[in-house]
C-alpha cells in the first residue's frame, strides 16, 4: 500500500517536472566556409622523387653507366698525373684504393647495363576475338532476367570482364557479351554445360568452395574446357554458385580483375545463387535472343 501511495504521487510530480524548452536561435552558414580553396585541413603528400623517376625512365635506367664512366675516367686520370707508378702495387694504399673504385664503377656500369636490358612487359587490353551474344534461358521471370542483365551491366563497366556465362543445375542460364566463333559463321559456339560441370575446372572450384581466379588464362593447362570463350581471353574468373552452379568471367587484360573485383564477384555469386535456386524447378531448354 504504501508503495502504490509513493508511485501514485511520484508520477504527478514528474509530469509537472516538464522540461524548459530551450529557444530557438537563428543558425547562421557562413558562405565563405564552402567555398572552393578555403579547405586548411591537410593535404595528400607528393613523392617527387617517385614522379621524376616516372617521367625520367630511360635516363635513370642509363645513369649508373654514365656514373661508372665517369669514376672509370676519374681514377685513369688520378693515376696518370698524381705521379704514382702505372704499375699496381699491393704494398701502397692508393693502389689499393684505385683498385677499389675501379671494382665499384665497373659495378654501376653493369648495373645500368643490366636495367637497361630488363624492362616491365607493358600490360594493355586486347580486342576479343569472337561475335557479340546474348543468349537467356528463355522460362526466368522477368525480375531474375533484369537482375543478370543488372549484373551484366555493372560488370562490363567497371572491370575488364568482357565475357559471361553462368551454368547452373546442369542448364546454361546465360551466355552473354564476347563469346567463341563455332563452325557456322556469325554464331557463338553454345555451351555444353553438362561437359563443363563434369570437367576439372568445375570440380575443382567445387571442391574448395571458393573463387579460383586464373591471372594468365594462357598458362593454365585446363583452359581447354572453356572453348566458349574467346581464344585470346587474357584472365577468367571461376565464380562457383554455391554446389549448383558456376559462373565463367572472362576478362581482356592479364591479372586485370583487382581485389576489390573478386570481393565483388564473390557476394554476386551469392546473390545469384539465392535468386536462381527460387525458380529451377523446370528448365525445358534456352533460346538465344
């Protein structure tokens, strides 16, 4: 009772306990702080060092063999008019020191020998060799058809995939973009789904469950299981499709797919599988559109 008595009186005085409201102020903006130029917070660094060097490739490639000349150069004259005998004498501490010198320069010109000689192979996109296609399992609704067209769209545009199948239940659902000339002139070479699912490149990615991502499609022996792609693909991507499927990006530019494009791909893939295992029930056949 007597705490019904003590609630009973604590709430009116709560109540009455309103809060002061507080006044409403103007707010003022002021302009000058948005405008262009007037940010003083710090500023990314510059390597000027790094930026010369770009610019001045084949000069700093040529420079330890002007150095090493030039100390070549430098010694013969020393020896020549500092009065010292021509003849190397074990015994004397310049002769020591010449020999020394003449150990580095030879050193730096050999070095800029030796860069000049080995150079980064230049990375550049290729043309694919194959007819454009688009080929869609013709019994999805239309929300999965614009969902792998969505796909389609994004990965064509911010990575260098060129090329997309995505086999799924044994079916080909899609075949779309740069795909292999078959025998008849002007048609893509269809994708035998059933022989890739039961190859080495769809086992394997099974098997492991993750992305298998081929940097230089051309040193990879099982590249012969995707004749569907263009001969001159440069990468591929093997996206499996949780233990249903798999989808095959092929790209135009060796180890041109970056890490932040098979993070990328991989939560794609999940999304695929999520969206393709609601409306897989019938499949009768595909038609090309």
């Amino acid at each position: 009772m007597e705490a019904g008595r003590i609630l009973h009186i604590g709430i009116p005085w709560i109540t009455r306990r309103s809060s002061p409201r507080l006044p409403n102020f103007p707010r003022f903006i002021c302009a000058s702080s948005i405008q262009r130029g007037s940010y003083k917070g710090p500023k990314p660094g510059r390597d000027w060092i790094a930026d010369w060097v770009s610019k001045n490739d084949d000069a700093v490639r040529s420079l330890p063999i002007y150095v090493g000349g030039a100390s070549l150069l430098a010694v013969l004259f020393n020896r020549a008019f500092s009065g010292i005998a021509p003849v190397a004498d074990a015994s004397s501490s310049q002769s020591r020191a010449d020999l020394l010198t003449l150990g580095l320069a030879v050193t730096n010109v050999l070095t800029g020998l030796v860069w000049i000689s080995i150079r980064p192979k230049s990375i550049t996109p290729v043309e694919p060799q194959g007819v454009e296609c688009q080929v869609i399992y013709s019994h999805l609704p239309e929300s999965v058809v614009s969902e792998i067209l969505w796909v389609w769209e994004s990965l064509s545009a911010v990575t260098c995939c060129k090329s997309l199948v995505i086999v799924y239940d044994c079916q080909c659902i899609v075949q779309i973009g740069v795909a292999a000339k078959s025998l008849n002139i002007g048609e893509p070479f269809a994708v035998d789904a059933a022989k890739l699912m039961q190859g080495s490149v769809y086992q394997g990615v099974l098997k492991s469950g993750a992305q298998s991502y081929l940097a230089n499609l051309s040193l990879y022996p099982g590249r012969s299981e995707l004749p569907f792609l263009p001969s001159n693909t440069q990468a591929v991507i093997l996206q499996p499709l949780g233990d249903r499927g798999i989808a095959v990006l092929g790209g135009d530019t060796i180890r041109g797919f970056t890490t932040s494009d098979q993070t990328w791909i991989t939560y794609i893939g999940e999304k695929l599988d999520a969206t393709l295992a609601k409306y897989m029930s019938s499949m009768p056949s595909v038609v090309q559109e």
